[in-house]
C-alpha cells in the first residue's frame, strides 16, 4: 500500500470537512461587527438581535471549527513528520501564533459578546465584536500565511542540517503570495456568509415568521454578496491568478487544461481534457484572452504542460482542471445571483418575488462547493511539491505510520464527522427555526 497516497487522502478528508466551518465563521465576524454598527447608528435593537442571533450560528460554527481541526495539527505529527522536520523552523511560527494569539483572542471574546451583554455598554459590546472579528481575521492570516509559504517560499535559509530555517521573518509572513491568497480568501469566506445570511432571511420570508428581521437578513446578505462577488474576481482572482502565472506556470497550464504552448494563449470557458490524446475536447475558448489575464498582452506566451518534465507537473491533470472550472463558473454565477437579487432590492421587490427567494433559500451551498474547489485547485496545483519547488510531497511523509493504520483513522475520522455532522444540522435547524431573539429576553 502507498503511504503517501492514504496520507493525504486522510489530510483531504479531514481539512475539506474542517474548512466547512471557519469560513462562515470569519465572513460572519464582519457582518456581525456591522450588525453591530448598525445598532449603535440607528438605535434599532431590530439589528441588534440579529447580531445576537447570527452570533450564536458563529460560536456553533466555531465549536465545530477548533474540534474539526485540532486532527490538523496532529497530523503534522503523524502522517507527514518529514515535512514537518524539514520545515517546522519556518512554518511553526504562524501556527503557533494563530493557536497562541488570534485563537484566544477570538475563543475570548465570543464568549463575552455572548454572555457579557448585561454587564457591557452598547459600545463595550461592539468593540467585543470588533475583537471577535478582529481575532478571526488575525487567524485566517495566519493560516494563509504558512499556506502561501508552501506554495512560494520566502524568508528562508537552507541550513547545513538540511532543513529550512527563518532568514526574514517579516518576508515570510508579508509574502506577496500570502497576501493576495489571504484577500481572495476573506472575500470568498464573506460571500459565503452573505449567502448563508440572505438564505435565512429568505427562508423567514416564505414561513411568514420574523418579518422584520427576514428583512435585514436579506437587505445585509444581498448587498454583501454582491460586493464580494465582484472583489473574489477584480482585483483579488485576477491578482492571484498573475501570481499562479509569475511563480507556478505549470499549474497554470494544467488549470487551463494548456497542452501546447505559445502566444495569444486561449482561455477555455468549457471543455474536457484528454491527458492522453494532449487536448481538449470539445472546447468553447476566448482567443488570446489567457495571455493577457496571465501577463497582461495578448501575444504573451504561456507555456504548456508539454513544456514541462512530467515529475514536475501536478500529477492528476483532470481533477485540477475541474476544480478550477467549477471555482470559476459558480463565481460567475454568484455575481448574476447577487446582481438579480440586488436589483430586486433597489426596486424593493425582493421580500415578494417568491421565486428569488427560493433561489437564495436554495443557493447557500454553492459558496461551501466553489470554495471547497478552490483550495482543492490551490493543493493540486502545487503538487508534486509539498513545498513548492524544495521538498516533493512523496518525500514529505511519515515513513513510520504504517498505511493500515492511515486507513483505520480515516473510517474512524469519517464516521465521527458524519455523527457531527447530524448533531450540528439539527442544533442549526433549532436555531434556525425559533429565530432572534427579542431584546431583554437573553
């Protein structure tokens, strides 16, 4: 049995169904600051019981988060120790911030935006939502920052030891990469809330239960998935992307499905590739329009897979590929979505078009699907590498667990996660259902 294959076939599971959580967590944490905001400009309690409501939705996320994600860290360990070994110098920094500094931060300060209302000033209570955000924010960083890491090493030094040390702290963690990864990050995880806000809202709607509040809820997620929608393709997409182009051009190539090489590269709207036959297959392409989003000219030349030796291209071509053109083609879709909604808004037709309410009810998976695509695009296309360009992933595995084990703790993983899965559904179909409450009654 492939060791490797079962390590990440376990770290896959583990971090996808992790990621579920956190990213609704950190979209939520902005909305519930402006909620909060809101509130305090207005001196309506309406927005401040819906902060109270999505706040509570936030700490059953983040619960699920730190449990969902404490199996990470231990894998590090356990299934990919070499890696660790040969990197732990650099990437142990933001770990070890995010866990000591943003987490507590952000753990602390739920607790008091919950619990402390009474005893807190309108405004002490917004600033404890200021430092939830705050926290949850600084954590994202962190984590992206040591993702950015291994998809473009900066800031390092290659030791007499063989391994990686920090050289420039402050290259590492205001690596370009990190930063453009981080903003295309934060404006997908802030659409997947103002979906998840605007389906809620739409659901109250056509129940006919809390009106008021329904309205809110769509008025604050239109707007904000309309705004993200557009931010997650110009200026973050766009930008990120050049660096794919600058720094990983093989990935690039197999993202586009590009066998050949050359100028006036075409962009490809849809199509199947035939790793075999070195095409695409019934493609639907923009001339020239991949050499000018890459580099910026339409007579750019962008290499091919071809061009590259087959050990450094990523290994599974086809699942690149699809994962990129479903990323791509949902987030189309959000910004018509946002677009008809927003619209709809203006004309202060949205509450009574039962129609666009049923298609925001029915739309709130579709962020967790483009996301989820997302970082699968952004993984494999780093592969062969662990650390892009240093250390291959076949090297970077635990040579000591043996694969039987691997697959045991997968069964084990993905039989707790079904379980919690049920438990979380529900709790949020209650919360759900029984709505904000009103003022003075927590």
């Amino acid at each position: 049995m492939d060791q490797v294959f079962w390590h990440r076939i376990q770290f896959i599971i583990t971090v996808t169904y992790h990621y579920l959580f956190p990213q609704l967590t950190m979209g939520l944490a902005l909305l519930i600051v402006v909620m909060k905001g809101l509130s305090l400009k207005n001196r309506d309690a309406l927005y401040n019981e819906s902060a109270r409501f999505w706040a509570r939705i936030f700490g059953l996320n983040f619960a699920m988060g730190v449990v969902t994600g404490i199996p990470l860290e231990f894998q590090f360990g356990t299934n990919w120790s070499r890696f660790s070994d040969y990197a732990g110098d650099v990437i142990g920094q933001t770990l070890a911030m995010e866990g000591v500094f943003a987490f507590f931060l952000e753990s602390a300060f739920l607790g008091l935006f919950l619990y402390g209302e009474r005893k807190l000033s309108a405004r002490g209570h917004f600033a404890a939502a200021f430092a939830l955000f705050l926290g949850s924010w600084i954590s994202g960083y962190f984590i992206i920052a040591t993702n950015a890491f291994m998809q473009h090493p900066v800031g390092y030094t290659l030791g007499e030891d063989g391994r990686l040390h920090l050289a420039d702290f402050a290259a590492f963690v205001l690596n370009p990469w990190a930063l453009w990864q981080y903003a295309h990050n934060m404006a997908a995880s802030v659409l997947t809330a103002g979906f998840v806000v605007a389906a809620v809202g739409a659901y109250w709607s056509l129940m006919g239960k809390h009106a008021r509040h329904a309205r809110v809820n769509l008025r604050l997620g239109m707007i904000t998935a309309a705004v993200s929608s557009v931010l997650l393709v110009f200026p973050t997409g766009d930008e990120h992307g050049k660096m794919v182009a600058r720094h990983q051009p093989a990935t690039l190539a197999a993202m586009e499905g590009v066998f050949q090489g050359g100028p006036f590269a075409e962009l490809a709207i849809i199509g199947q590739p035939d790793v075999a036959a070195r095409k695409l297959e019934n493609p639907i392409v923009l001339p020239g329009m991949l050499s000018f989003l890459a580099y910026g000219t339409f007579g750019s030349v962008v290499q091919g897979i071809d061009d590259f030796p087959e050990a450094d291209r990523p290994g599974n071509i086809e699942l690149l590929y699809y994962a990129y053109h479903i990323m791509a083609g949902l987030g189309t879709l959000f910004m018509l979505t946002a677009a008809v909604g927003g619209f709809l808004l203006w004309k202060g037709r949205l509450e009574r078009t039962r129609w666009m309410l049923w298609i925001l009810l029915l739309a709130f998976p579709f962020p967790y699907i483009a996301t989820t695509a997302g970082w699968w695009t952004a993984e494999l296309g780093r592969q062969p590498w662990i650390v892009y360009g240093l250390l291959r992933t076949e090297a970077g595995g635990s040579s000591s667990v043996h694969p039987g084990n691997v697959v045991f703790s997968i069964l084990g993983f993905s039989g707790l996660y079904i379980l919690l899965s049920f438990l979380f559904v529900d709790h949020l179909r209650r919360q759900i259902v029984a709505g904000p409450e009103p003022s003075g009654s927590h």
